[in-house]
C-alpha cells in the first residue's frame, strides 16, 4: 500500500442531513499493540480515553505551518496538565517539552473518530476504519477549515497531514494529555516514573497505534515488532505517528528519477553543493542531512563570496532494500543546491547461477561483447579555509582629551585545501586447484575457476572516502546478463580483496564457478565490475576482466574400459 495514515479535524459545520464524502488522501499508517496490565487509584488508563493531534507541514522543508489541532470524542473538562502544541517534527527537530499552564484545548469533532488505541477490553483498532476516516473529504475541509487553509491549498502537493495519537491517563493522580513522543520525553525527565507506573498504555498501545508503513517526512517504516513495550528512543524516531499526502507526485520516484542507487549495508558518501553570500566564521553556514530515522549536522562550512562548498555525510544504509527520500537544508545564509536527494537502495544477491550439469547443452551459443560499465577512477575535491587578514587603522580622538585609537579593520581571506581519491585494480582468474588436468591458464570445459580481485584506495583525506565496497562479476555463457556472482570480500579496508563466495554446488565447497561443460574452445573472459567506492566527488568504480583457455572438456579425462583379470 503506497500511502499514508491520516487524521482529520471533523467538520465543525452542522447538517441536518446526511452528506456523501470521498477518500482523498492516501493513508500512511499501519498500527499494532496488546493487552494491558491493571492501573492503580493513582496511575490509570481508561480506553476509549485518547484523541489525535493534526498538524499541517509543508513537505519539501519538513516544517510544520499551522498550530496543532488535538482531536477527541471526549467533553473533558478534568485535564490538569498537559504540554504546549507541539509536533513530532518540532520535538526531532529539538524544541523541548513545556508545560501548558492554561486549560486544554481540544475539538470535538462533528464526525466522530474512530477507536485509535488497542485495549484488551474494547478490543482492537481497525487500521482500515482508522485510514478511511483520515482520507474522508469532510474531514479534510474540516481541518482546512480549523487551521484555516484553503482546502484546494491544503489538498495540493505541498502539504501532508502529520498525525500523532493521544492518550488521556492518570499520573501521580492528575489527569495528562500527551502524545507518544511527549510520554517518552516526559518519561525520560522523570527518570523513568512515567514507564515504571504506565508500562503498557503509554509505551505499548500508545507508540504503536500509528507508524508509518513507507519512509516519510524523515520517519523511517516501521518494522519492528508490533506488540511489546518500546523504548523512548524507538518512540521518538519512529513510532506514534502517521502521515497523509494527497497528490500522486508525492509517491517515489521512478528508478530513472532516483539522485542515488546505493546498496544496502553499504558505507556511502551523500554530498550536496552549498552557495550564497559570503560564509565565514561571523557568518558561518550550518548543513542538515536527514536520513531514515537520523539527522547529520554539518557544521562551520566556509566559502568566499560567489563561490561555493561541497557538504557531504557519510553513513550506512539500510539492511533491506527500500525507497528513501533525503532532505538537506543549510541555515546561516546558504542554499543547497538540492533539497531532496531521492535514493534506492537494492539488494544485489539472489541472481547467482543454476547449477551446470553435465549433459548440459547449447548449441546455438555465440560469444557476446564484453560490458562497459560507468568507469571511474579518481575524484577530487576541496575545502575552504578561512583565515583573518589583519588590518589596522587609526582612528584620531574627537577631542583633545583623547589621543584616538587603532582598529582592526581587516578581513576574512581564504585558502583551498584540495584533496583527491584513486581507485586502482586488478583481476586474476585461475583454473581451480581441484582440476586434475588444468596447467597454468589452460583448462577443460566442466571445471570449475577461481577469481581474486584485489582493490587499492589512495586518499589524503580518508574519513570523506570509503573502501571498495562490491564487486560482481558476470560470465560469458549468460552473455554477461541475467546471472552474477557477488563476490565476498575476503579482506577490507583501502587493499581490499574480493573472491567467488562458496559454492553450494561444489562438492569441496570451494569458491569457484564451474564452466559450462558445452563451452566452445578458446579464450573464456568473466567480466567484473568493482565499485562502491564513494568519495564527496561521486563513487568511484572499475572495469575488469581476466581469461582462462579452454582446450577440450571434462569427458576428455574420463576413460571407460573393461577390467582385464
């Protein structure tokens, strides 16, 4: 499902007759939770006692651009302490928890909401009832018409509904509102007082009635378990929250439209190009990077004015394949030259060869040219270095009583600090050593080869470029399509060194590809692709390719002839 979960203001309007509405948002939301265990006089949760807060933020920059809107059913005139309006996205972002000294506010929605918390004794939450509600047309103009938007404004690419589940509890006595978020922020303030007493309620049922089904606004999916108490830490990245977009536009990308095609648990390099102004250590440019569940600052970036700098982060994707979306943003004066990085991450197993057999045949095979991937082997970049040029003037006194005085009226020059990354490479097919009759490069078809690639990074700058990460190598009998195999990586770092992963069809479990028992005589050339070598400058990546000869197959060494007693 490509969506988004989302909650709506209730029309406030009031009909005397019954009106047809239509979903149009896309929901983003799944939701869980549990059975509960038993409060106190002083420390309870009633269910059906919950509501939602709404927040319109704008997509592109992730900031919300209306005050929050707490949903209920409930008339509650007991809530003696609560927080102020504040968002998800507002908290990650670093705004601190506040109390809220005057009375709470909430509407109650016309169209009552639907269950949103699961409990043993009502049951539990309908995820469909709960992503109808949310989409439904009437709720959506009534909280273009609570914040007051316009609807087709609201409806248009540029916003998305942030919604956060609530849950009205007793603590210590006193009646609290508070969403997921706030009861982990709370929680943590308290030292653990609110977990020690609401176990269940406010760190179960609560965080996991609502949390994305595909990454969003800088949320990742959630796919952890989907019942058991949380921690504050999986609260506040990802849990008690769901999302609604309203236009096609907003869904990922097209393969052909991604920034970025990285692979999963691999170390990357993401960089952006900063300009604008003048940015020096009076005026410096701070660079944001958020990604998945996880926000990179870069601090102190410095260029002379009409110039620009490279930004960049390195972090690891990923361990399963998915869609994500990368907002950067720079404060200070700066502009990014991209907001939002659109990436894809994929998974690169799965595609190793069937298993040859030795009647086998393929007599219509015809040698196919070898590939020619992107090929690149160096990159180089820099940063700027400011440094004060001193510049003293003297200023006279206004007066005779005062004798004047020097200034320094100097200014901020800049140095280039350049830096540079090679990637150098080399591939060495051989005949396995369980081939009884191979000799140097020559053996029979049907036997199998083994591959050593090894890779040498060269940087002055090593914390901005990373080691070659991956190398597949494709084979002629496939005409370099189709079948691969990735191969491990026996040994990391800047000499990295890459081999054929075991064979399961190898009887000594080697690491070797057998060659197809059919294959014509002559040259036999897999091709191997290195890459994932990533620098600020892009990723740096090599052609290779090796042969063996063939002469004659396997058959050639097998000789069937009567026993002479």
């Amino acid at each position: 499902m490509r969506g988004i979960f989302y909650l709506i203001l209730l029309i406030l309007m009031v009909t005397l007759f019954p009106v047809t509405t239509y979903a149009i948002g896309d929901g983003n939301i799944d939701n869980g939770g549990g059975s509960m265990g038993q409060g106190t006089s002083q420390n309870s949760w009633t269910p059906g006692m919950e509501g939602v807060r709404v927040t319109v933020v704008e997509a592109e920059s992730r900031k919300p651009v209306t005050i929050p809107i707490d949903l209920t059913n409930k008339r509650l005139s007991n809530i003696s302490c609560s927080f102020e309006k504040v968002c998800k996205i507002s908290y990650s972002e670093g705004a601190i928890l506040a109390l809220d000294k005057g009375a709470y506010q909430f509407v109650n929605p016309s169209q009552s909401l639907p269950r949103i918390i699961s409990s043993k004794s009502l049951g539990v939450a309908s995820i469909e009832a709960i992503k109808s509600y949310f989409t439904d047309e009437q709720v959506i103009r009534s909280i273009a018409n609570q914040t007051g938007m316009d609807f087709d404004v609201l409806i248009g690419e540029r916003y998305k509904l942030l919604l956060e589940p609530i849950i009205y509890v007793k603590f210590q006595g006193l009646y609290m509102a508070m969403t997921a978020t706030e009861a982990a922020m709370y929680d943590e303030l308290t030292s653990g007082a609110v977990r020690a007493v609401l176990p269940t309620s406010a760190f179960q049922n609560l965080p996991l009635s609502m949390f994305l089904e595909a990454e969003d606004l800088g949320y990742p999916a959630w796919s952890g378990p989907k019942t058991g108490i949380r921690s504050n830490q999986e609260i506040k990245t990802g849990l008690g929250l769901g999302i609604v977009r309203f236009k096609e536009t907003d869904l990922p990308p097209e393969a052909a439209d991604y920034d970025y095609k990285y692979r999963i648990n691999t170390e990357v390099i993401t960089s952006v190009t900063v300009s604008g102004g003048q940015a020096d250590p009076d005026n410096p440019v701070k660079v944001k990077f958020t990604i998945g569940s996880q926000t990179y600052t870069v601090s102190g970036v410095y260029y002379p004015e009409g110039d620009s700098q490279l930004v960049w982060v390195r972090w690891t994707t990923p361990s399963t394949p998915q869609t994500m979306i990368i907002r950067v943003s720079a404060t200070g004066g700066g502009v990014v030259n991209k907001g939002t990085i659109n990436a894809k991450i994929v998974d690169l197993l799965g595609n190793d060869p069937p298993n040859p057999l030795a009647d086998d045949r393929n007599d219509s095979y015809t040698a196919s040219s070898i590939p020619n991937n992107v090929q690149k082997t160096s990159a180089s970049w820099g940063i700027w270095h400011p440094w004060w040029q001193e510049n003293w003037v003297w200023h006279d006194g206004d007066d005779d009583d005062d004798d004047g005085y020097w200034e320094d009226e100097g200014w901020w020059e800049f140095d280039w600090n350049a830096y540079s990354a090679s990637l150098s490479a080399s591939m060495s097919i051989t005949p396995d050593e369980k081939d009884p009759t191979a000799s140097d490069k020559d053996l029979k078809s049907g036997y199998g080869i083994n591959q050593v690639t090894t890779a040498h990074v060269s940087t002055n700058q090593s914390s901005a470029v990373t080691n070659a990460q991956t190398a597949l190598t494709y084979f002629p009998e496939f005409q370099y399509q189709t079948y691969w195999r990735k191969l491990d990586q026996t040994q990391s770092g800047y000499n990295a060194k890459f081999e054929f992963p075991i064979n399961k069809f190898s009887t000594y479990k080697r690491r070797t590809h057998f060659t197809p028992i059919w294959m014509p005589n002559g040259s036999y050339t897999p091709y191997t692709w290195l890459f994932d070598c990533w620098t600020p400058d892009g990723m740096l990546s090599m052609n290779l390719t090796d042969s063996v000869y063939i002469q004659g197959s396997l058959w050639d060494d097998w000789h069937i002839a009567p026993v002479i007693p």
